[in-house]
C-alpha cells in the first residue's frame, strides 16, 4: 500500500464516521495526507486528520480520533491503530499491505515519484546566465547542477517549466573583452580592465583563423571584428562545456535581442502607465522606493544610455508576456542586492512579488586540493571552470557534490574524497547501491531466480524488520521529490538516497539474503525479496536522474 492509498484509506474512513455521526461532510477535505513518525516504533505512519477536523465540527480531537482508529482499523491492509497524545493516528499495516509497495515501484518504474502537485503552474527558470566573457566558473557550475535538477523536479511534479539561459551580450563588458581580444591578437597584455587568461589566446588566435584579414584592419575595425567573432565563439564553449556537463537550456536569450527589438523603449513605456517614472537630472528613474527598495533606480542615463537595470525590467516583461507566471531566477551571492530592487520592479509591472518573481541565491563554492583552496584555473587564469571540476572529479561527482548541499550554504569540495572508491564518498555510497541492486538482479537471472508474475508476489512474506525498514524509506520518495519541488532544494533528494535508501538497503542486504545458497531450493520469499530488491533499484535510478547523476549497473 503507497502513502497516498493510505492516504485514501483513512479519508474513506473519515466520511463513514461523519456518516454515522451526521457530522457535515464539507467539512471534510477532498484529500488528505499521512506521514511517516519521527520514531519508527509508533507506527508505519501517522495522521493528523482528526486534529484538523475537531474544531470544524465541534468534536473533541480525541473523541473524534477514537471514532476514526475504530473505522479504520477494519480497513483491509491496516493492522492496528493507536492513538496518541491529543489526537493523532499512528497506523501500522500489515505485512502483505507494506509489502505490496515492491510490486507498485517496479510496475510503475521511472514515473515512481512523479505527481501533478504542481500541475498548472507555467515556471521560467533562468539559471547560470554567465557572462560570455570567459568559461562558467564553478560558481556558474553550482547553478548548473542545482538549476537543472530542480527543472527536473518541477517537471516531475507536474509543473510546465521553461529553462532559460540569459547572455549578457550588450554592455561594457563585452567592450573589454573585444580589446582584450585585439591586445591577444598583437601579442599585448590585457588591458588594465579586461581579461585574462589562456582562453583569450586561444580565442583570439581562433578569430584570427576564420577572419584572416582582421590583420590588416585598423584597431577600431578589428575590435568590431574580435567582438563579434570572439562572444560567438565564447557562446558556442559554454553552451558544449554545459552540454557535456548534462546540462540543456530550451532558450538562449541575448540581452543584445532586447535592444534591437525595442523592448527596452517597450518596458519604460508600461512602466510609465504604471505611473512610476519620474524624470530627474536629465535621466530616467524608476520609483522602486515605493515598494521596499533601499533607493530608486536609474533606468536610461542623462547621456541616453541604458543602464542594466533596464535591460532586467525588460527582460522580466519579456518574460511575463511569454506567459509565465512565475519568473525563478537563481543568482550568485554577490547579488543579493539585487532582490529588493527586482522585487520593487515587478510590483512596478502590476504583478505581485510573492507570486510572480522568486530569487534564489547560491553560495560560495571552494576546490579543494591537499585540504587547500585552488584559486588558479590552468585556462582561465583568475577562477576554477567547470572544466576544472569535471576534469578533477567528474561529471557525475561534480552534479552530486553540488547539489547535495542547500544552495544557500557555502561548500567546499574536497577531490581526494569525491574520487574516493568509498563509502565516505556520497555519490560513491549511492551509485553503489544502484550497482548492487543490478548486480543481485543479474545473478538472480543466472540461477533461474525470477521476480515471476505478479499475481503471484507473496508480499507478506516480507516482515523481516530491515525488509520493513527498506520499504519505508522507499514509500517516502514521492513526498520528498513534492517537497524539494516546492521549496526548490534539490539536496533533500540527495540526501534522502543517501541516508534512507542506501542505509536501509544496506542493512536489509546484510540481513535478508536474496539468492539461493549453493543448491538451496528457490523459494517465494527469495522472490519477494527479489521484488524489493528490484524496486529499490527502480527508486535509486529516479533519484539519481533527478540530480543529472547515472544509476550505473556496474562499478
């Protein structure tokens, strides 16, 4: 039985009480929920349903959850029930009931923990969004493992997601790094503003390849040349060095596109039906003080330029008129700043701030090499790269790492640990498992051991205390993709392979042998617990595909 049957289970026995009782049943919820208790000796799992409904209708919660234990407990599946301190329901089922979830994971396989909890909701999600001015920092790297894990939850929890990539191909930023280009080409330093590295060679001696007569062209003509050339090359590396991190966009958006298209003109004309422009020393600001932001924001300067503000007003208009409703983007911890002023400026657009615009911010992340902080790319000569990362440690170990911890918390990532073939390794201790599982699966097929029909599934056979323990933790899966979903945190998933998955199958493999011993008759109990086997295999794969990270069935 899955959380959810119960769930239905207990509803079902909530209408006949109030039946019987000629309560009024719109009191009642149209779904309800069960949990597993914090101590796995007050029951499988718990309800708090009577607590919920005693003050609608005017029954003590004790009373109430007395009236439901009882209707419950004839409920097929369900081996007792207890009531506990004001009112809460600990159930316990019975062997064939908790078993059953073996057969359900495995026939339902990769859609095992996908949900329509957000189904509805239209999420833009604009992540790493780097500069084209040098590869993805491992700052960028960080936004890349957590931003497309959580595209995946949001998909598998029902919601319509668009993934998007902003290029900041406008500015003075691109200024410099066209001159740093021309100063690469002449065999120059960089200039005192612009940027470094062995990548600038590279890129400028590429230039020179495909536009040979940029040689001969004055400094001005050149630079034009170096700047468009140089951002299309950059473009084209982060776009592969993502692409190989497994990391795809459904939108690569030029900030340059909002200017040729006017959309700029566009944004300052609705914010001024808003009614929150003002004109002041010969430039144009925007009143975000009206709603929290620490100053107003200049919007188009006294000379005419636009600033970059701007092009974020834009940018989030563009957007919303696409049709989402909600606008998440995730950016570094050097713009925090940033929130008060974005939030002002959506509710300058008319939107609601809470509803329409959500800001995650990442922290810091560290390399470390001997128990010490890289600070130097061989490449990009001031940061490490993703390509520094994926080259000490891994793709699969890089995705993991990063998305294993809250990304509002600062990590450091050790390589000696994160290529260690250990259980201290996290990703190491959770592929392993999805290694194991397959290899049982596959030595169960060499001595003729098959999972069999499944009307044929014995699944109360599975009592042993650690089979009991593994199907726990594998029923809990759907609830904790929904969770990490709608509090956008990917590590709970990481976690939850980590410390209920892998833990209990462990102890359940060390406890409760699956394979026939030597000549040892094969049994339904060794069929059994070749379903659980395999459905835990089915719930590591979807987890891992969730982070980005491969279930290998063989290490």
């Amino acid at each position: 039985m899955t959380p959810a049957e119960l769930a239905s289970v207990v509803l079902a026995a909530a209408h006949a009480v109030f039946e019987q009782r000629g309560l009024d049943r719109a009191a009642l919820p149209a779904s309800t929920v069960v949990e597993r208790p914090r101590n796995p000796e007050h029951g499988d799992y718990a309800s708090t349903l009577a607590l919920q409904l005693s003050k609608k209708v005017g029954v003590p919660p004790r009373e109430l959850a007395t009236a439901l234990a009882d209707e419950l407990g004839r409920a097929p599946g369900v081996k007792s029930v207890e009531i506990a301190g004001p009112g809460f329901l600990n159930i316990r089922l019975d062997a064939a009931a908790a078993g059953q979830l073996a057969r359900v994971i495995v026939e339902t396989g990769a859609e095992y923990g996908r949900s329509d909890r957000l189904a509805g909701e239209k999420i833009n999600l604009e992540f790493v969004s780097a500069n084209p001015t040098g590869p993805v920092h491992i700052g960028g790297v960080r936004w890349a493992a957590v931003g497309d894990a959580l595209s995946r939850l949001l998909r598998a929890t029902g919601a319509d997601v668009g993934t998007e990539y902003y290029f900041n191909d406008a500015g003075s930023q691109i200024d410099r790094f066209a001159r740093s280009l021309l100063a690469a080409s002449k065999g120059e330093p960089a200039p005192e503003d612009g940027y470094g590295g062995a990548y600038i060679a590279e890129i400028a001696t590429e230039v020179q390849a495909r536009r040979p007569e940029v040689r001969s062209l004055d400094d001005d003509a050149a630079q034009e040349v170096f700047r468009v050339e140089g951002v299309a090359l950059m473009f084209d590396e982060i776009r592969t060095s993502l692409r190989d991190f497994g990391v795809e966009f459904d939108t690569y958006f030029n900030e340059k596109d909002l200017h040729d298209r006017g959309e700029l003109d566009l944004a300052l004309n609705r914010l001024r039906q808003q009614g929150h422009l003002y004109e002041s020393e010969g430039a144009t600001w925007l009143r975000t003080t009206d709603f929290g932001d620490d100053k107003d924001r200049v919007l188009r300067k006294s000379n005419g330029e636009w600033t970059y503000f701007a092009a974020d007003c834009a940018y989030y208009l563009d957007k919303r008129e696409r049709g989402f409703e909600r606008v998440v983007i995730m950016l570094g911890a050097d713009h925090h700043g940033y929130i008060g002023r974005m939030k002002a400026m959506s509710a300058c657009f008319g939107d609601d701030p809470e509803r329409n615009l959500e800001i995650l911010i990442g922290q810091l992340v560290n390399l470390l090499r001997d128990g010490a902080p890289m600070r130097m790319s061989k490449r990009a000569g001031t940061v490490i790269t993703l390509e520094d990362l994926v080259d000490a440690i891994g793709v699969d170990a890089s995705r993991y790492a990063l998305a294993r911890y809250s990304s509002d918390s600062p990590i450091d990532i050790d390589i000696e640990l994160w290529t260690r073939a250990t259980r201290d390794n996290p990703v190491y201790y959770v592929q392993y498992v999805a290694a194991r599982t397959a290899g049982v699966a596959r030595n169960a097929a060499e001595v003729g051991l098959v999972p069999g029909d499944a009307d044929a599934f014995r699944p109360e056979l599975l009592d042993h205390e650690k089979e009991n323990e593994l199907l726990k933790a594998l029923a809990q899966f759907p609830a904790v993709v929904a969770t990490a979903a709608e509090l956008r945190e990917p590590h709970r998933v990481a976690r939850y392979l980590e410390e209920s998955v892998a833990a209990s199958y462990h102890r359940f493999y060390d406890n409760c042998r699956v394979l026939p011993l030597g000549d040892e008759e094969i049994t339904d109990l060794h069929r059994a617990r070749l379903w659980l086997n395999n459905a835990t295999r089915t719930v590591i794969a979807n987890g891992l595909h969730l982070l980005g990270v491969s279930a290998p069935e063989r290490m």
